[in-house]
C-alpha cells in the first residue's frame, strides 16, 4: 500500500498530461524555481514559471499546475483561478511564456511541490507537453523552529522532490517505450500484411500466367494437329 501512494503522484500528473494532448515537432521546455521558502505569516506566496516552444502551432497553449504532496497528486485550478478569493490564483502572459501560480492565505498545509505544465493540445509531437521541474515550497510554521529541524524538513522535502519527479520521469519513460513498441508491432503487422498481400499477388500472377500458358500449348497443339490433317489429306493429290 505504501508503494502504491508514493506512486500515485507520477502517476496522476503523467496520465493528465497525456490525455491533453501528445506527438510531431513541437518542442516546450518549461523553467521554474527549484525552491521557495516563506513565513507562515505570509499572506501570499507567487511561484513563477517561464517556457519556451520552437516548432509549436500559432495558438496559445494550456498552463496547468499540480501540487504534489505526500500521499497523492492533485490537479489545482480545474475551474477558474482568476480572483483572490480563490485558494490559488493563475496568471498567464502567453505571449510573454509567462504563467504564474499564487496561494492565497498561506498556511503550513500548503507546503508542497508545485510543478508548472505546459502543453498544446492539439499537436502530435512527444515534447509538445512538458512539466518544470518542480518547485518545493516550504512555509516555516514558527519561527522558533531550530534551524537543525528547518535542515532536515528541507532535506526530506527535497528528496522529495526529487523522488517524485524520478517516478514522473520513469513513468514518461516507460510510456514512450510502449508507445515505441506498439508502434513497431503495428510496423510489423503492416510489413506482414504487405507481404502476405505481395506472397498472394505473386501466386494469383503465377496461377494466371500457368493458366495462359497451357491454353496457350493446348491452342498450338490444335493448330500443329489441323496443320498435319491438311497435309495429309493434300499428300497424293496431282
């Protein structure tokens, strides 16, 4: 079972991502910052995320964020995140590649990580959806909190980090490796099939041309045959 749940948020954030859209030569690369730290007494707390696309479609993409946490990932802003009354508020400047995500209220519960994805729907290229790396934030429920307590929480949050983006990485790879090997199960299917098509041509080609060619005996084995009688019955006359 624990298995499972550490699994869960590679997972999620892999399978949305890949029913929004994939594949052609579409490229996205995405850049967020790695970690972020704040007071508890903080009322908000921004997380930035820049992208770059080389190759995409003229229209604008989809920014989507997920916060991963212990136990499960989880999808933030479904709806609209627009206003400050919402837990989480999204900001997009496409036409600059910027996207940005704030929580609102922030609170100990709220450290997580957030990862920035960015994906165009409707291009079939691999790299047409990407995530950033990650960015851990961390928000420091007292400030009598030991700054040898604050190293350790630190430390597990980023093996954290680390841990699921690995799964995610693992999980994408694995994914375009079954992709790779139905794709060449289909190519070998399509090969078969064309020879099988090819190897039954040749033997309706060959049982045509046999067929041609013992008409075309029996049809010279009548005219020798005819050619002889008139002959014979020629032999003799004056």
């Amino acid at each position: 079972m624990a298995g499972r749940s550490k699994l869960a948020p590679g997972l999620q954030v892999h399978l949305i991502l890949f029913y929004i859209g994939a594949a052609g030569a579409c490229s996205v690369a995405v850049t967020q910052p790695g970690y972020l730290e704040v007071d508890y007494t903080q009322q908000t707390v921004t997380i930035e995320c820049t992208f770059s696309a080389s190759g995409c479609p003229s229209e604008p993409p989809l920014s989507l964020w997920f916060r991963c946490g212990a136990r499960q990932a989880e999808q933030l802003c479904l709806g609209s995140c627009e206003s400050e009354a919402d837990k989480f508020t999204v900001r997009t400047a496409l036409g600059q590649n910027l996207a940005s995500l704030t929580v609102n209220r922030v609170t100990s519960n709220d450290s997580a990580i957030y990862i920035c994805g960015i994906a165009f729907p409707n291009t079939g290229a691999p790299r047409a959806k990407q995530t950033g790396s990650g960015t851990t934030l961390v928000v420091r429920e007292s400030k009598l909190l030991s700054k040898e307590l604050q190293g350790v929480f630190t430390a597990l949050l980023v093996l954290l980090s680390i841990y699921i983006i690995s799964i995610c990485v693992v999980f994408g790879v694995l994914a375009k490796s079954k992709s790779n090997t139905r794709k060449n199960n289909e190519t070998k299917e399509d090969s078969q099939k064309k020879k099988s098509a090819r190897r039954i041509f040749q033997e309706i080609a060959q049982e045509l041309y046999l067929k041609r060619y013992v008409e075309t005996s029996q049809q010279a084995e009548k005219d020798n045959t005819y050619e002889n009688r008139g002959a014979l019955s020629n032999y003799g006359r004056p």
